[in-house]
C-alpha cells in the first residue's frame, strides 16, 4: 500500500475520516514506520525507527495549553507482526494537552504491541490520555502497555481506556505513578471479554504528596472462559490525601474474574475508599 492508503486504512477500521486542519496535530504509525505527522505550536515530537517499532519522545513546552486534542494512530494492518512503541511524554509546568491515541489491530490473528512509557508531568500542568483499541474477531493480539508515571505538585492526569471492537486477545496492563503534592490522578478502564480472552490490569499509586487525590475506575465484563484479574494498589502516606478504587465485574458462563483491590494508609490525616 501506499503511504495515503495506509494512513486512509488505519482511521477506516476505526470508523473514523483522516485527521484535517492545520490546528490539529496528529501522528500515524502503521508498524515501525511514522506515517505522517503534523505538529502545532508547543507541541514537539522526536520519532526514530526501530527494527519492530517506534521510539518516541513528546514534550509540551512551558505554558502551552493545546486547545486541540492531539490525534496519534497506532496500528498493524497485517494478520501477524510485532510493534514496540518506546515513548516518553513530557510536559513541562503549566501545560496542558489532551491526546486521542487510536490502536487498531483489525485483521490480527498472532499480533503483539507493546508500549513502555516514561510520563513526567509538571507542576501545574495536566494531561489527559484517552486509548481507544479496535481488534480483530479472532483474538489474535496481545496488548502489553507498561507506565511509570510522576506528578509534579498540582499536577493532573487522566487515563482512559476502552476496547471499542473485537477480541481482546490477552490485555495487560501495568501503570505504576508518584504523586506529589496537591496533584490529581484519575485511571478508569473499560473492556468486555469472551471466547478464551484474558484481561489483567495492574494499578499502582503513592500519594505521597499533601493533598494528592486518586482514583481507580474499572468496568470489565467477561462470558464463556474469559478471565480477567484486576488489582489496583494506593498508598497514601501524606496529610489530606484522598483515594477511592471502584471496580465492577460483569461475569458469565464459565468466565472467571478476580478483583484485589489493596489499600495502605500511613498518615492518620489521609483518607482512602
């Protein structure tokens, strides 16, 4: 295919028409290949190529406030093949972005992505990471995503993700973050399984800083042998820090779901739920 087929192919399977206007920024990667990417004011991508993937670094500089959520498409068209996204996001204090990150794996029947990303998020500075995925019928992929993710004071970050379309094959998630003081972290998940699928996500917050709140949300629902195993950890160790952890399960025939959800309170002023 050619380089516009491709970019036209990956936001089809999404249901979606390929980004325009000079306002908002968007990157496609189909593979180890950086297809196109427009970028705005504030806004700075390094790309290189790997042998089975992309390594990444984004920064938003001082002060920028994005207006446009930033658009980046993520995907393998073909039945089988491996992509390995290494990404480190930077904003820097007092920025803002919101980026619409769409993964779509819609023909796989052995595809593995995997993401391993280094998050810092200034002080005062906020960033919202929505991650839709479309998958193939046939639950041929494996999504491994790993995060280490640190909040400067009054930092903010939101993380959603959803399974739209297909199977989920096998979804591990693993998001580790340091909150400081008077900062905000806001992790929700939404996904349903079935047939042979697996579906494990791991959590983990300290709030350390005064006044830090977070919050766990998960939605899962699973039917014929699906499993799922879900533990979101919160440590709060500092005065005026608040937690809460609300995780839903949806069972079925023989699909087996396993929630643990763990809480450790280390300062008589902080709150968790």
């Amino acid at each position: 295919m050619k380089r516009e087929e491709l970019i036209d192919a990956l936001y089809e399977s999404i249901g979606e028409t390929c980004v325009t206007g000079s306002d908002v920024a968007h990157i496609e990667i189909h593979s180890n290949e950086v297809l196109g990417v427009h970028l705005v004011p504030g806004f700075e991508v390094e790309a290189e190529a790997l042998s089975d993937g992309i390594r990444a670094t984004i920064t938003v500089r001082r002060n920028q406030k994005i207006e446009q959520p930033v658009r980046i498409c993520f995907g393998l068209l073909e039945e089988s093949g491996t992509q390995k996204i290494d990404m480190k996001i930077r904003l820097e204090e007092a920025s803002r972005v919101a980026i619409l990150a769409s993964c779509t794996f819609p023909n796989a029947v052995e595809i593995l992505h995997t993401m391993d990303a280094q998050i810092e998020i200034g002080k005062k500075a906020e960033y919202i990471y929505l991650e839709r995925h479309v998958h193939g019928s046939k639950g041929g992929v494996k999504v491994i995503p790993r995060a280490k993710i640190v909040l400067d004071e009054g930092a903010r970050f939101r993380t959603d993700f959803e399974l739209l379309k297909g199977r989920v094959g096998k979804i591990d998630i693993d998001y580790d973050a340091e909150c400081r003081s008077h900062s905000i972290i806001d992790m929700a998940a939404r996904i349903s399984g079935r047939g042979d699928d697996r579906i494990v996500i791991h959590e983990k917050a300290d709030l350390k800083g005064e006044g830090a709140h977070g919050v766990f949300r998960t939605n899962i629902a699973i039917r014929d042998t699906a499993r799922a195993e879900i533990k979101n950890i919160l440590t709060v160790s500092a005065p005026f820090a608040r937690g809460h952890v609300d995780c839903k399960e949806v069972v079925q025939d023989r699909a087996i779901a396993n929630a643990i959800p763990i809480v450790e309170v280390q300062h008589p002023k902080a709150h968790v739920t």
